[in-house]
C-alpha cells in the first residue's frame, strides 16, 4: 500500500528498512493474532513444527514506528503501530504454520492479505482497506471484510460452515467444496450475482455476502 501526502518543512520523514525473523514452537500456538497496516500479508501451511514469521521492506513515515512480536497464553501476537503519516511503504509478511487445527485466524490490515494454502482454523477474521483478501483455508466459521478490494473464497468444508464477506467496492468469488445445502443471502446494489452450487455429499453452508457495487458468485 502507497499513502502520499504533502508535509510541511518542519516535519521529517523517516525511512525504516525490516528483516525481522522469529521462530517458535508450532504446539505452543493456538491463535494467531496480526494487526499490519501498510504491509502484504502472506500466510502458508507449513510441513514444519515450528511457526515462522518474517517481515521484511521498508516504509516511510514522519513520526514513529513499533514493530512487536510475542507469545502470550498460546497466542501468538504480530503488532504493527505508527503515530505519524505514512509517506510509502512496501512491507512484507509472510508466516509459516505447522498443520493443525488452530482455534483463531485473525488479520488485520490495510493492504493485500492472502491465506495461500490449506490453514485449518476454528475462526477466520480477515480485515483490509485499500487491499484484496484471498483464502483457501478450512474453517467453521469466516468473517472476511474489505473496503475496496476484491474477495476470494476457495473452501472445502470439514464441518457446517458459516461465511460473511463484505466490500464496497470489489467483487466476491465464493467456491464451495465438500457442501451439500447452502443457504445463501447475496446483496449489491449495482452489481450482477449469481449461484451455481454443486450438490454433493457434505456439509452445510450459511453465506452471507453484500458488495455496495462489484459482483457476487456463489458456487
């Protein structure tokens, strides 16, 4: 994500370069928990035992920054926060997840955030501003949310599942694997949907999915 602005000349813009790395044991993580703004999010599975995580790139702001990692009662923390303006940024993070059944998936951003492999998590929290929000995880229950960007789900249910997906501006693609019902609520205002579920043996889904203007399909 690139935010620009016009500073006066009593303010200074600092550059901050990352390549920060950290490893722990993968069965003292339960949840983990990202709040990173002006940063892609990129998370993997993992045929390790240990979670890795690692950011790198730099950003350009006029004030300060607190970047914070750690391990608290089995959740595992990534913190970014500024309290300036940000001039530019092209911040990276990327997290590798031994396989398991997590209990809570969060993100929170301000860019692209994409669940690119298999994660199985309990809960599924994704939110971004200016970005796109991709996921192929597992999950029983997923709340995904962009104000600008597109959203693709690509999911193959283990249990009943529930979806909410949101954005005002993107389209929404939703593709069920290993679902026999769904009960699906779509809504845009100036934008097409469309449902084409494949009846197969599995479980039940409960999607709901609203665009102020792109695109919804379902199926």
């Amino acid at each position: 994500m690139n935010t620009m602005r016009n500073f006066s000349e009593n303010e200074e813009v600092k550059k901050k370069g990352f390549n920060e790395q950290r490893v722990y044991e993968g069965g003292k993580v339960d949840n983990i928990v990202i709040n990173l703004p002006y940063s892609k999010v990129n998370v993997h599975q993992s045929f390790s035992s240990k979670t890795k995580i690692k950011l790198v790139g730099g950003i350009s702001l006029s004030g300060e920054i607190n970047f914070r990692i750690y391990l608290k009662d089995r959740t595992l923390l990534v913190l970014l926060h500024t309290d300036g303006e940000v001039v530019s940024s092209n911040l990276r993070l990327q997290i590798f997840l031994p396989i398991k059944n997590y209990k809570l998936l969060s993100i929170l951003g301000t860019s692209n955030i994409c669940i690119e492999d298999k994660v199985f998590t309990k809960m599924l929290r994704v939110k971004t501003e200016d970005g796109k929000v991709e996921t192929n995880a597992v999950f029983e229950k997923a709340t995904l949310k962009s104000v600008s960007g597109d959203i693709d789900v690509s999911t193959t249910a283990e249990s009943d599942i529930e979806v909410n997906a949101s954005t005002t501006s993107g389209n929404i693609s939703i593709k069920l694997n290993n679902v026999r019902e769904a009960n699906i609520n779509k809504h845009t205002i100036s934008g097409f949907t469309k449902s084409v579920l494949r009846k197969t043996r599995g479980y039940t889904a409960l999607i709901e999915a609203s665009s102020t203007s792109g695109n919804i399909f379902v199926g």
